[in-house]
C-alpha cells in the first residue's frame, strides 16, 4: 500500500462519533488516541482543509457566549464511506520504529553498567507510571459508560486498545528490569 496521511482517518474515526473544532479534535485525539497516535494543531488544521475540499467533512461556524466564534467539522457521507474504505483493507504500512530506549540500549558499551542501570530503572518507572494511567482511562471510560447507560459499541473497540498500551507498557517495565538483571550478571 502506498505512503499516504493516515491523520485524515485519524480525524475521519473522531469527527465519526460527533462534530467537533480543530480544538476539540485535537483534546479527543490526546485524551483517547494519545497511547498509540499523536496529532499536533499545525497537521490537524491543513488536513481538515483537505477533507473538506475533498467533500469528506463539512464546516459550520457555531457562536458562543463570549468567545470568539469556533468552526466546527462534521463527516460527510462521503468521508463515512472513505473511512469504511480504509478500515477494511487487508494491508497497512509497517510503521516506522524510532525507539530512542532502544538506542540507547544498543550503545550501551559506552557508558558504565551503574549508569545504563539507572537509566533503564527510571524507565521502568515511567513504564509503571503509564500502566497506572492506561488502567485509570480504562476505568474512567468504562465508569463513564455504565454511568450514562447509553449502550456503546465501540467501547469494546477502545478496551482493545486500551489493553494494548497496558500489555506494551507491561513488556517493556518488564524489559527494563530484565535487561537490568543481564548487567547486574
């Protein structure tokens, strides 16, 4: 499959559960995507222009008290269908790995096994920290859900993801203290 800008999907899945700002997709995309997918507002807003020449979202410009006015995006059924289109293709690009712990890792040698173990050690931290964070949404998610008893579907979806960062975060805290364990020998 060819390079293309997978953010134009990214903000197709949002703008799918409802309207949004440029603002408000980029809140949505840190708060539920952040684990796995990041956007900055200097990509989100040329790519929103995109869609909306392409016919794919729609813009309105919604006033608000005290504010100044904020314009706000809906998918199209145009953009539904080229988000169904990307959703079941067979293939994906293998994404690109830049993993700066692996590196460091790697060159190893040119520090003391003291020092690599303390950096691994406050990696292992940060890890814990993040399976913390990733059980703490999945609680507040699931809460939010039970409590506003709408049935939601893609719950289950987001859950899959959700247990994904937390089996990640678990590997590599996981990884750290195994790598640890091989200089301490």
């Amino acid at each position: 499959m060819a390079k293309n800008n997978k953010t134009k999907y990214a903000i197709l899945g949002l703008l799918h559960f409802k309207p949004m700002s440029g603002y408000d997709i980029k809140k949505y995309a840190d708060r539920s995507l952040s684990f796995f997918w990041s956007e900055n507002f200097g990509h989100i807003y040329p790519v929103l222009k995109q869609l909306e020449l392409e016919g794919l979202v729609t813009s309105r410009k919604e006033s608000t008290d005290h504010k100044p006015q904020r314009i706000v995006f809906s998918v199209t059924e145009n953009g539904v269908k080229a988000l169904h289109e990307w959703m079941t293709l067979d293939t994906m690009d293998y994404p690109t790995v830049r993993d700066e712990l692996l590196l460091r890792v790697f060159f190893g040698e040119t520090v003391s096994g003291d020092q690599m173990t303390h950096f691994l050690e406050k990696q292992k931290e940060v890890y814990t920290e993040k399976l913390s964070m990733v059980k703490s949404v999945e609680g507040a998610v699931a809460k939010m859900i039970t409590d506003s008893e709408i049935e939601f579907p893609g719950f289950k979806f987001w859950r899959m993801t959700m247990e994904y960062g937390h089996d990640i975060f678990e590997l590599r805290k996981n990884w750290c203290q195994k790598v640890i364990d091989m200089i301490k020998e």
